[in-house]
C-alpha cells in the first residue's frame, strides 16, 4: 500500500465533509443533547474513584444497597456538561453481569436529553429500531423521569430521557452525594464531543443508514480506506450528525490489510461491535494533559518524526511544538481551522475502549491528518499485546 496520508492532502484526497449535514439531518427526533453515558463494569466503585482522582470527576449520585437497589451499585460522576454512569452487578446472574462477562468493562448506554420519550421512542421504533424500554414514567420522591430506549450496534442501547418534571439527584433510586471527596482540579473537560462506534466488516452502511433512517441523522464526513491505513491495517469510517449537530457518531469497520486492523483487535476482544473511544472537549488540552499526565493517565506516545514534519502541515497551532511533543499532543488542519488532539491507551485490561481528549478551533474533522501517525502508534501497542 501507498502512503496517501501526507502534508494534509488527505482532506482532499478521500475525506468528503458535509457541511451543511446538520441542516440535512431531519426533526423528527429534536435530541437536546447526550443526557449521559453509563458504562458496564466490573467494580463500580473503584471505577468512580479512578475516574475521581486521575480525571477530576465529581461524584454526584449513588445507587445501590444503601438507596434500596439489590442488584447493582452505580457511581453518577459529572465534569461540566459530561455526564458518566458507572454501574457493576451485585451478584453473578442478570444482564449486566453477562454484559461484564461477555465484554468486560465497555459502554452501556449512550442517552439522549429530550423533551418527548414517548415521541421520540415512537418516532424511533416505527422507522424499525428494536425497543429496549417502553416509554416509562418512574416515579420518585423528587418527582417523575420519562425513560425509554432502543437498541443501536452490539448490545449499546440509546436511551431517551425527559427530567423536566425530575429534581432529584440523578433518578429515582438515587441518592445524592451529599459530601463528594473533592476531585482533582486543573483538568477542564467541558462535553462529550463524538462518541465512536467499532462495529464488524461490512456493517458500516448498515449502521450509517440506521442513523440517517430511524433516528434522522445526515452524514457529516466520509473517510475510505485509501485514506485511513497504515502498512499494516486499514478501516473506513463515516461520521453521522443530528440536526443541531451537537452529536457526533463516527462509525468504523475494519478493511482488510496485511495485518490485523485496530478495529478487528477491538472486535476481538469485545466479542461484539462496541463504543471504541468518547472525544470529550477542552479548550486547555495543554494544560489539562499536563495534569492527566501527572496523575497517572497513560496516552499514547507519537515519535519524535510525527513533530519535526507538523509544522509544514499544520502551520501556527497557537502551542509551540517542542510542549505538543512533550506532552504527545497531535494538531491537524482543515479549510475550516485546526484542532489539537490526544488519545489515552485503554482504560481496563482489554485492549477496547480508550478516551481522546479535543481542542477545536474552527475544525468539525477529527484529524483525519493524524490518522495514519496514530495508527502506526496504535499498532505499536497492538504489537506488544502480540496481536498484530
Ligand atoms: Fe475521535
């Protein structure tokens, strides 16, 4: 295979972006926004504390024994508008013990705000999503929370939730935290910016236009394998968009290459297509990696070569290269500005879902530029796990 990733041709080369795809995108499912995130996992409370002290999340809300929960125990933890849930099973039987079992740590839920669960579950279903939840109203002391939910790819369902009428701590069940050991400061995560789904060869157009059909997504950006690859791997990606363009889902599946795609060793070992990575945003991704570092997230390293040729590509990126190269900050550039990024090795023991952290200046890409360095950095992990 040939290089075709170089001095930011690649924009041109094979990556198609849509601008006006949130216009495109139609309102028949108003999203306001991700409500929140809950992810399955083994041990919940050592989760909320990793989660606490290395990225600066503040416990909000508890579910569990204490709060009359028999099955689970789950963390609500919040940093500006990013919303986490992290829940574990209590005992061995039931979905989300199977889940854990089956996956390991990974993504659950990733919920919508809406004003309407009942319409936009109806809207959803008859346009063919699988239902997860009715329309359901839980009652509550503080009130009443609107839930339903669909199924997306793997076992990754999208719940739409309604708190209107709702002034509890997180949902009924839950207790607020009423003393939260303080969390680290000096990162600033502000939202989730794009939430990536992995999911199986020749699925992509499925999912793309399970998104543009039932839930009235558009397509903001195409990227083929002639652009995404790497020696050894290659993937294609289409990003979809909702119409006021705050949702952002990339979906990935793998292409065939000399060796095994990041994408089949996600497969591999999530057993099921999955939520690959969440880009949450920062406008002080210098200041904020510095102390992530420093606290023991690890991110992956970019060679000293990925730098030396960044500035022809990039030009000013307002941070000079010799601090983006100390911390491992990547930088890409499109017509429509620039964009800093990063991304963290896996967060549990299987090699699956990671985070990337964003600072935007104009870009709506995802650093198409940076792909081929992160993959061949990527693949270098891939190759110590003995899986390329
Ligand atoms: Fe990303």
């Amino acid at each position: 295979m040939t290089d075709t990733i170089s001095r930011g041709a690649a924009n041109q080369a094979g990556a198609i972006l849509n601008k006006n795809a949130a216009a495109e995108a139609q309102d028949f499912l108003p999203l306001k926004g991700i409500d929140h995130v809950e992810f399955w996992v083994g041990n919940a409370k050592q989760a909320a504390h990793y989660y606490r002290a290395l990225w600066g999340f503040t416990p909000m809300a508890y579910a569990g024994l204490e709060t009359g929960v028999r099955d689970r125990s789950s963390f609500v933890m919040v940093q500006n508008d990013i919303r986490f849930v992290f829940t574990a099973p209590i005992g061995p039987d039931g979905e989300i013990a199977e889940h854990v079992a089956k996956h390991g740590d990974g993504v659950h839920d990733i919920a919508f705000a809406v004003d309407d669960v009942e319409s936009a579950w109806r809207e959803t279903t008859s346009r063919g999503a699988v239902s997860a939840l009715d329309p359901t109203e839980i009652e509550g002391k503080k009130g009443t929370l609107r839930r339903s939910a669909i199924h997306t790819y793997g076992e990754v369902i999208h719940s739409f939730v309604d708190r209107s009428d709702y002034h509890g701590a997180f949902a009924p069940g839950y207790h607020r935290v009423t003393q939260p050991a303080p969390a680290a400061t000096g990162q600033v995560l502000l939202e989730v910016d794009h939430c990536v789904g992995n999911v199986g060869l020749g699925e992509m157009n499925r999912f793309v236009d399970f998104y543009k059909n039932v839930l009235g997504f558009a397509q903001l950006i195409h990227y083929d394998d002639k652009v995404i690859h790497t020696d050894y791997s290659a993937l294609m990606s289409k990003v979809m968009t909702n119409g006021n363009g705050r949702i952002k889902f990339p979906i990935n599946e793998p292409a065939a290459g000399k060796k095994k795609s990041q994408i089949q060793e996600f497969l591999d070992y999530y057993l099921d297509a999955g939520t690959q990575h969440i880009a949450m945003r920062t406008e002080d991704i210098v200041g904020t990696v510095r102390v992530l570092r420093e606290r023991g997230v690890e991110f992956l390293g970019m060679p000293h070569a990925y730098y030396e040729s960044l500035p022809a590509r990039v030009g000013d990126v307002g941070v000079p290269m010799d601090v983006l190269e100390e911390l491992g900050i990547e930088a890409d550039r499109d017509e429509e500005g620039y964009l800093l990024q990063i991304f963290t090795r896996p967060v549990q023991d299987r090699p699956t879902f990671f985070f990337e952290i964003i600072e935007r200046h104009g870009s709506r890409g995802f650093g198409v530029g940076n792909f081929k360095a992160l993959f061949e950095a990527i693949e270098t992990e891939q190759a110590r796990r003995g899986n390329l």
